[in-house]
C-alpha cells in the first residue's frame, strides 16, 4: 500500500468515526458507505408495475393489455419522445429526499437519489443507444435563487455512471412559467408551451438523447421539452426520470394516499 492510500484509509477511519454512513433516504446508519439506501428504504421503494405502455411508461391494465402495449392515450396522440421510464413512485422517503435535495440544499441527499436514476437506466436503457445527456434546464431566475439545478447534479452523476457525456447548456428555459402544482393538465400544457430554448442546435442535430429530468406529474414538461429538442434536430429523444407523482389509478393503489404536502414538483423548472 502506498504512503497516499494509507493515509486514504486512515481518513477514511476517522471520518467514518465522526460522521458515520447513514442512507441518503432517511438518514439511518448503513453498513457502509457504498450502500447509499439502507435496506428497509430499497423494501419500500414502489416500482411503476409491468406491463407498462413501451411508449410513455405507465403501467396498463392487465386486462386490457394489447397485444402492442401502448396505452390509449400514446396511440391517439403519440407523444415527441421514444419512450419515456420512470425510477419509483413519487412518495415516502424518496419523496422527503427529494424535497430536502431540491428546496432545502441536503447535497448529501444526491448519490442516493442519483443511484435510483442509474438503477433505472440500467434496467430500461442503453449506451449503445444514446448519445448525449440533457438535464431538464431551470429559468436562470431560479437557477441564481435556488444556487444550483439539481437535475444537472443526478445528470452528472448519470452521464460518469454511464461514460455518455452531458450536454448543459443546450437546452434552456426562456420563459419563467408559474408553478405547475395544481393546475389541470390542460392548464400545464398551456402553461409550459413554448418556454424552452435552443442553445446550439449543432449539438444535438442527429443525436440520440438522454432527456433527464426528476420529478413528473402529467408529462407535460418532459413533453414541450422533448418537442423543442426534436423541432431542432434532435435525432430521437428518450426521458428518465427519478419519480412519478402519481395521476394513475393503478398506482394511487400501490403508492396509497400519502403525498399532499403542498410543495410544488415542478421538476427542473
Ligand atoms: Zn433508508
Ligand atoms: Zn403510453
């Protein structure tokens, strides 16, 4: 062992003395620290059920499942992005990590919610098949309130998981739009429409993208989002996102009845 990984370890040691590892969800003790989620907070993860549309992600009814399965709505009026998958369910500890990372600058919170992302890109994506990643961009006022965009953080962490390199600053959010929590979708459509920019199209003409963003309710932002990177050249665009806030009847049965905490999701608005 050399002098430097010696001296590694013993920092290692006496950090783990002073600040134990404790899981990014909850803050219980973890054996260590590359567990990230402890045991009981992976038992209580809700997973979106299969089947599920192979466009937008939500879970079908099992008694109605096609023998294509793409729901109603994707078969009516496809959506601009390829397919769209959703890590868990927007509810328990996820959902209390996700509002101390987003609003309450809890930075630690990040390789845990960050590994959710990567445990879905591995299930539902592939490298071989994307060429760049884009980060659900915030409105520059917002970026300067908030200091940081925490989708760009999880789209790090994604694109070292991954090796696709992560593009920032292409697309961007011109319009500041209000807070989507509670509006109708009609309302949110409305509301979103035409508020993302194009910095660069030469970056994204032909490519496969990686859209990530990290909550969605009616996918209406992860829809204008991915419309402006295809009216700009974008070869196909594929979304992942850490959570779905529940709209579905299917999953207010599994997730039940426990996410009214009157803090909005708008993802990385
Ligand atoms: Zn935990
Ligand atoms: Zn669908």
């Amino acid at each position: 062992m050399s002098l430097l990984s010696a001296a590694q370890c013993i920092i290692e040691d006496i950090s783990a003395v002073f600040f134990p590892p404790s899981c990014g969800l909850c803050d219980q003790p973890v054996r260590d620290r590359d567990s990230m989620i402890c045991g009981a907070c992976w038992d209580c993860l809700i997973s979106l059920p299969e089947p599920m549309c192979e466009i937008c992600g939500m879970p079908l009814s099992a008694e109605v499942t096609p023998v294509t399965p793409v729901c109603g709505v994707c078969l009516s009026a496809p959506p601009p992005y390829r397919k769209a998958r959703f890590g868990v369910v927007y509810a328990g500890n996820v959902r209390h990590a996700l509002i101390g990372f987003k609003y309450y600058g809890q930075i630690h919170r990040r390789a845990a919610l960050a590994r959710l992302v990567t445990e879905t890109f591995d299930h539902h994506f592939s490298a071989d098949n994307t060429d760049v990643i884009i980060p659900m961009p915030m409105h520059p006022r917002r970026l300067i309130q908030r200091g940081f965009n925490q989708v760009v953080l999880l789209g790090e962490s994604l694109a070292r998981h991954t090796g696709i390199s992560m593009c920032r600053n292409v697309l961007t959010k011109i319009r500041d739009t209000p807070p989507q929590v509670g509006l109708p979708r009609a309302q949110r459509v409305k509301n979103i429409k035409g508020s993302f920019g194009i910095n660069g199209n030469e970056r994204i003409r032909g490519k496969r993208v990686l859209l990530v963003d990290d909550v969605s309710t009616t996918g209406s932002t992860i829809s204008e989002a991915s419309k402006t990177l295809m009216h700009s050249g974008a070869g196909s665009v594929e979304v992942i996102v850490l959570a779905l806030r529940t709209q579905n009847a299917i999953l207010e049965d599994v997730s039940g009845k426990e996410q009214s905490d009157g803090i909005d999701d708008t993802g990385g608005l």
